[in-house]
C-alpha cells in the first residue's frame, strides 16, 4: 500500500505540473530541439518535484498516520 500511496503522490505532483508548463511555455518550447526541450523541462521540473511538490503532497496525503 506504501508504494501505491508513493505513486499517487508523484502523479498527483507531477502530471499538472507539467500540463501547466506546457500550456504555459508549450510554444516556446516546441520551437527547441527535442534535447533541449526535455533538458529544460527536466531542469525545472525535478527541483520542483522534490523541495515542493512531493514534500507538500505528502504532507496532504500522510498527516494523518
């Protein structure tokens, strides 16, 4: 059950993240080499997943044990 609580917690995180990101910069990053537009999107991406994003839904998601 831990790891399913793990995987929510991620997807949960990480797929409007990225939407957002997209709708947001999707232009722009559609116009870079491939490489380049997942470098860029990686770059920001991971920090934020792992100072923000899981340590939030985490927190929403396991304050009760």
């Amino acid at each position: 059950m831990k790891k399913l609580k793990t995987i929510l917690i991620v997807w949960i995180a990480i797929y409007p993240t990225i939407t957002v990101i997209l709708f947001l910069f999707g232009g722009l990053l559609s116009e870079m080499p491939l490489v380049l537009r997942t470098l860029t999107l990686t770059g920001v991406l991971v920090p934020l997943m792992v100072y923000v994003l899981i340590p939030f839904w985490s927190k929403v998601f396991c304050s009760n044990n």
